[in-house]
C-alpha cells in the first residue's frame, strides 16, 4: 500500500482495494495514543482512524489483511444504514447464511486453533450463536465467510 484516501468517490478512486472497518492498534508497539494526539478532528468534527492509519503507512508500521470476495462491508454509519444493514442480514440469516461469526473467521483464517475455538463454543453453548459454533468441523471446514447451516 502506498497510498490511504479517506472515502473515495467512483471518480476520485485509485486503487485495487478498499479498506473496510476492523482496525486494531496496539498502543505498547506502535503509539497509536501518541497518533491520535497529533491529528485534528474532520469536517465532520470527528477523529478520523483515515489519519491514524496514514500515520503508520508513513512509518512502514502499516499492517493490512486482505480478505476473499466472500466478505462484504455494510456501512452503518447512519440511522437508516443501520436498519438497512439489520434487514439485510436477517434475509441472509433467513436463507441460513451464518454472518459476522468473528470465532469462525479466527478459526478459518488460523488466528486459533480448533481447541480455542471449541471453548469458546462450549462457554456459549445455550445461545443459538454458541449452538452454530460447535457445529463447526475443522475435518470439512472451507474458506468463506457465510456458510449455509
């Protein structure tokens, strides 16, 4: 990556990739406090991680995950998005799409084994979400981000 730009549009847009929505920072390695001091809030009056990230592209700290066409972002950063986003993932779910399963994705990405995931499973085993969990089977598990039941 060379280059960070804050909400594109189709015109100004450059690049073979979009930055969507999950970031982590550790503040022991990399200052993310120290980065979050230096920069002024937006247009919209908001701290914008836009300028975090860039701060650690221009370090050569910048760590990106690209994921498959499998995943999808849904922008909820408005009243009406947010519903929109739940009604679209209810019909998802009603097909029987399994959505936002953050243990499965850990799990299919090898962030933890089957062991980890299995207990954390096991510690939600009364909820519908902890029942999906278990059934996972790491001897026929795929590579996708919604699975049918």
């Amino acid at each position: 990556m060379i280059h960070y730009l804050e909400k594109a549009s189709f015109e100004t847009y450059q690049g073979n990739a979009t930055v969507f929505g999950y970031y982590v920072s550790d503040p022991s390695r990399f200052g993310v406090v120290e980065f979050a001091k230096k920069i002024k809030p937006s247009s919209r009056g908001e701290l914008e991680i836009t300028d975090i990230n860039q701060m650690y592209l221009q370090q050569g700290s910048l760590l990106v995950e690209c994921f498959n066409k499998d995943y999808h972002w849904i922008d909820t950063g408005t009243m009406e998005s947010l519903k929109k986003a739940g009604e679209q993932i209810y019909q998802e779910q009603v097909k029987g799409y399994l959505i936002g399963y953050l243990e499965k994705i850990a799990f299919e990405n090898g962030w933890i084994n089957f062991e980890q995931l299995y207990d954390v499973a096991k510690s939600m085993d009364k909820s519908p979400y902890g029942q999906e969990l278990l059934k996972i089977n790491p001897d026929t598990w795929g590579t996708t981000r919604m699975r049918k039941r």
